[in-house]
C-alpha cells in the first residue's frame, strides 16, 4: 500500500532533494502520442494553456476562476508543480466541442480530496452530458467513498445511450484524502476501457466499439454533465491525454517520475 510523506521524511527516509528531478514535472511530454498537457502556463484571464506542442492549441477557457485559484505544490520545495484550486461552486475550465477521440485514448494526471470535501459525485476530467439526451462520451469522476477513501471512476460510451455505458472503478487505497493521488484511464479500440488509482493495478473491462462517441459537448476540468452541481472540490493538475493506449509499462515509469513532487512513494 501506498503512503504520501511529509517533505522532511521524503527528505531523510527515501531519497533527497537532489533525487527528485527538476525536469519530472514536465514527464507527460514523453508519453507517446501526446494529444494535450495542461500544466502550469496560464493568462490573465485565467485560461489554462496546453504545452503539448499540438497544432490544435487546446486551451480551456476558465469558468468563476482567479489567479488566486492556481496554487503549487508545497512537497517539492519552491512550489514546482502549480494545481488549479476548485471550490466546487461553479467553478471549472472547459473547451467546447473538443477533444473527441476518434480511436484508443489514454487520460491522466493528479487529484486532491480534502477530508472535508463531500463525496457526492463530482467531474475530474469529463466530456459528458446526459440531461438534454443521449451525449454521454467519456469521463472521469469522483462518485463513491470505498471504506474511508474516496474513489474514482472511469466511464465511457460507444453510442451516447445509457444502454452502451461501461465504466471501471479501480481499487483505491485509505489514504486518498488530504493528500495528492495519481488516475489513469485508458480506452482501447475495440477492446475496452481501463484505470488505476496510485499504485494500485489496472482494472478492466470489455467495449467492443471502435472509439467512444463523438458527442460535440465540451471537454470539462473540474466539472461533468455540463452541470455546476457536479464541480469538483479540491486540487488537480497535470492533466494529460494521448491519442494511445499507454501501456503499463509507460505508465509506471510515469508515476514513478512524478510521485515524489506530489509527496508520494515510488513503486517498486
């Protein structure tokens, strides 16, 4: 089971300062077939840029958000990784009608759930919306507490309806509140969906479509089903997604780079 550290034990129990790389922040630029990366560049108006390098330049547009919302992580010391802080009351970044994969895809990046945050469902990564009719896509969301940790879920639809919805819930460990956590989730064509928490392993299930739906709905950080009652509460950052299958392998080596910057033990 997984443990997160206070700096000074990260400092004295496993590795120093110097063991952490400068660079790890920037790892998702290695992960094959990168479609976006939102990380740490930001304007005035808050809107929050992709550094991807894609020609499609997808930047979310902010929603109710400051420069005050964007904070950075206090385990790596000087505040490498930045996070956008989410208040849960109407408040998210969103790109309309993008980020549609026609094909297997991969999504990720890292979460924090106070212990006071409600665990009521509430949209990490989200291109979903299922009150105006059948545009369900694909999403990542917070629904459920699992013993006394809150977990995640990763969901997906080959044609809208509620009738061709598959989802995973991954096991989580007890320590996902009040520390940063680790979330993948991965569709492959014709195969099916998959996603982890942390440390914990992939779980899998079948979807034989050859890509999720297409729905023309936006893509959301922060929110889902278009609908500020679905907010997130708490902290997210770099967010990332890739036109593939990440393997696990790739996957691994990915949480091993940036574990440490989040306060979080490498796996073996």
């Amino acid at each position: 089971m997984a443990r997160s550290w206070t700096l000074e034990q990260l400092a004295t129990k496993y590795w120093s300062y110097a063991d952490i790389s400068p660079a790890a922040w920037m790892a998702p630029m290695q992960l094959p077939l990168l479609w976006a990366f939102w990380a740490n560049t930001f304007d005035a108006t808050m809107s929050w840029y992709d550094q991807s390098l894609s020609p499609a330049g997808n930047t979310l547009m902010a929603v109710n958000a400051a420069a005050s919302d964007v904070g950075c992580s206090v385990v790596w010391p000087g505040g490498l990784v930045p996070y956008v802080g989410l208040t849960g009351a109407s408040m998210y970044w969103t790109y309309a009608a993008a980020m549609a994969p026609t094909g297997s895809f991969s999504v990720g990046g890292w979460f924090y759930v106070a212990t006071a945050s409600s665990y009521a469902e509430q949209g990490i990564v989200s291109k979903w919306e299922q009150t105006a009719g059948n545009n369900r896509g694909y999403r990542v969301i917070l629904p459920v507490t699992v013993g006394d940790a809150p977990g995640i879920s990763f969901w997906a639809s080959s044609l809208g309806t509620s009738a061709t919805v598959k989802y995973v819930l991954p096991v989580c460990d007890s320590e996902t509140r009040d520390t940063w956590n680790f979330f993948c989730g991965r569709f492959e064509s014709g195969v099916g969906l998959s996603a982890k928490i942390n440390e914990g392993a992939f779980v899998s299930t079948t979807m034989a479509s050859a890509a999720v739906f297409d729905n023309n709905r936006a893509f959301e950080i922060g929110r889902e089903r278009e609908r500020n009652t679905y907010c997130f509460t708490g902290r997210i950052a770099q967010v990332w997604m890739t036109h593939s299958k990440v393997s696990d392998t790739f996957v691994h080596w990915l949480y091993n780079a940036q574990a440490p910057l989040f306060g979080r033990e490498r796996e073996p």
